[in-house]
C-alpha cells in the first residue's frame, strides 16, 4: 500500500507542475503553446478555463498539492489521508471527464496540458482504487 501512496504523491507533483505552468501562463497572460495538439490558446482563453474569477489551472494546481500532501502523510501511515484520498481523486476525475467533453464538443479544440492533466487524474484514480478497493491493506 505504501508503495502506491508512494507512486501518487509523485504523479500528483507532475500534475501540480503542469497546473502551475498553465497558471503562471494564465495569469502573465502568455499564449500556451502546443506541440502536439493546436488547440492551446482555444481551450485556455475559453470561458471555461475561468471559475468565480480563479483561473481553472490554479484550482488544479491546489488539487494536486492536496493530493500529494495526503498521499504522502497516507505513505507514512496516516490512515485518514488515505482515506480522503479516495474522494477528492473521484472528483478530479469527473471533473477532468467534464472538461473532455467540453473541449471536444463545445470548443472544438483539444489542449495537450490539458489532456495530460486528464490522463494524470485517471492514473491517479486507478492507483486508488486498486489501493483500496484491490490489495487487501494487510496484505501489502
């Protein structure tokens, strides 16, 4: 069990830095440029990549820090934090399910930051569930 709390406050560090970047270039006001899709700048000057004022980027970014915070307390055993793992990740999920579907049929336009943040959360949610709902704790 350890080892995939472990294997999570790591992946969420990738996760921060990626919502970090899209924040910094969000709030400087730069244009985010991609190299594997084009859809950078639609998806990040959309009226989606802002709620009640806060770029959504920085709300991604405090939703990895939580996650690597409690991850790595579950890592030391704090049973709590891994418990409250469980449901943060879930919501991150949806919401990345929900921001898919927005830049595939609303905008029309797919960001690879983006993307990767979805695909980081997924990963995330598969390390929880196999975690918690998989290995046995006694057995790990």
């Amino acid at each position: 069990m350890r080892k995939l709390y472990i294997a999570a406050a790591l992946l969420s560090l990738l996760g921060l830095a990626d919502a970090l970047y899209l924040t910094i270039e969000h709030v400087t006001g730069q244009s985010v440029k991609c190299t594997i899709t084009s859809g950078c700048s639609e998806v990040l000057s959309s009226p989606y990549a802002v709620v009640a004022g806060f770029p959504l980027a920085a709300i991604g970014a405090a939703a990895y820090f939580t996650v690597f915070s409690l991850a790595t307390l579950a890592a030391f055993g704090y049973r709590a934090a891994g418990t409250l793992l469980t449901p943060l990740i879930s919501a991150m999920f949806f919401v990345s399910l929900w921001l898919i579907y927005l830049q595939a049929f609303v905008i029309r336009e797919f960001c690879q930051y983006c993307l990767l943040s979805a695909a980081i959360t997924t990963t995330l949610l598969v390390i929880v569930v196999v975690g918690r709902f998989v290995l046995k704790p006694a057995s790990v």
